[in-house]
C-alpha cells in the first residue's frame, strides 16, 4: 500500500471522539506500513470548491457521454484536481461525526465533488460501472446514540448511505468502526466506547 487518504469531516480537532479513534488506527497502521504515505484531507477546514452554474452544465454534458471543451472544460479544473487526488490514494481513512442521523455537510459536499460521470463511474451495456475497484476503506463514525440495533437502527442514514455511495463506484471492502453511545448514557459510558472503539482500530490497523 502506497497511499492512504484521511478525509476528515470532524470540526472538533483534538476534541473529537471520532477522531481519538482515528489516530488509534493511523498509529497503529503506520508501525505496520511506515513507507505509506498519509495524504490528510480536512473537508472540515479545507476550502472546497463549490459547484457552480458551469460546473453543473459539465456534469450533465459528461452524463450524455460527450466530452467537455472551452469554458466547461476550465471550469471542471477544481473538481478533477480532487478527483485524482482521491484515486491517487490505495485506501481511505473517513472520520465522520454523525450528524442528524447522517453525515456533516462537508462530506456530502466532498462526495457531491468527486463521484462523476467518466470519472468515478461510467455506464457500460451491462450498467454502471465503478472505477475506483480495489481500494479499501476504513469509516470512523461517533454517535451520540446507539444506532446498533432496535427501533433506532432505522435512524442511521449514515452507514447505509456511505455504503451505497462509495460501492456505487466500485469499493466494496468497506469497514465501519462506530464508536456509540456517546452522550445519551452518559460521559463514562462514552468514555468507555471511545476506548473499545480504539481497541477495534488497532485490531484493524493489523489487518492492513
């Protein structure tokens, strides 16, 4: 493995629950694969592009199969800068608070971004067809609930949509580490999770 990419949707910092688990991982990923590089995007901090009018207009020329050229070509620049930055990487790292019963914002606006057409998936006589085959993912989640099972199960519109996403372009070797719950029994029983949670992230790293 050459390349893992850390895309973090966390505002928290070093107060982050999600985040306590990730480094859990990446420190043990990194004694196991200390030649890997660690590329660290902050979708949280980072500037983003956002999607403009002739963004948009690309998108659906490359849905109709055609090619972009002039101005929709230039314009399409920022959002293929971050799609070979995401196919550049082996493997992915996402830490991802949940976020009424979902994801923050800024993921889904990294996701919106860089799963295009003729890009991260393609159509073919036989359906879609994703082009990010053989990469592995790791997502880190923190929840202030327990979304495990039960009649809360069906609130978690987290795991099932990243899921759907990331396998609609062809990454299938996905593996959630759900740190739950973590406020609504209390901080010591959150505490306890942050640390079994980090305890699975090790035993992951291994894996790797």
């Amino acid at each position: 493995m050459n390349k893992l990419l850390h895309i973090i949707a966390s505002p928290r910092g070093e107060e982050s629950r999600t985040l306590k688990v990730s480094k859990a991982f990446l420190d043990a990923f990194k004694k196991k694969n200390p030649s890997c590089v660690i590329d660290e995007l902050n979708a949280a901090a980072e500037a983003l592009p956002s999607l403009t009018l002739k963004m948009v207009s690309g998108k659906y020329v490359l849905l109709g199969g055609k090619n972009l050229t002039g101005e929709l070509a230039e314009a399409w620049k920022p959002i293929e800068k971050e799609i070979e930055r995401f196919l550049s990487a082996d493997a992915y790292l996402i830490s991802a608070p949940m976020w009424n019963f979902s994801i923050p914002y800024t993921l889904k606006q990294y996701i919106d971004l860089i799963i295009q057409p003729k890009y991260l998936f393609r159509y073919t006589p036989k359906g879609v067809e994703g082009m990010a085959k053989g990469r592995k993912m790791l997502v880190v989640t923190s929840r202030g609930g327990d979304y495990s099972h039960g009649a809360s199960k069906s609130y978690d519109f987290q795991e099932p949509y990243l899921k759907t996403i990331f396998g609609f372009v062809g990454i299938s070797d996905i593996t959630f580490i759900n740190a739950e719950p973590m406020d609504a029994l209390g901080p010591d029983v959150g505490s306890q999770k942050v640390a079994e949670a980090c305890e699975k992230a090790k035993k992951t790293a291994a894996s790797w």
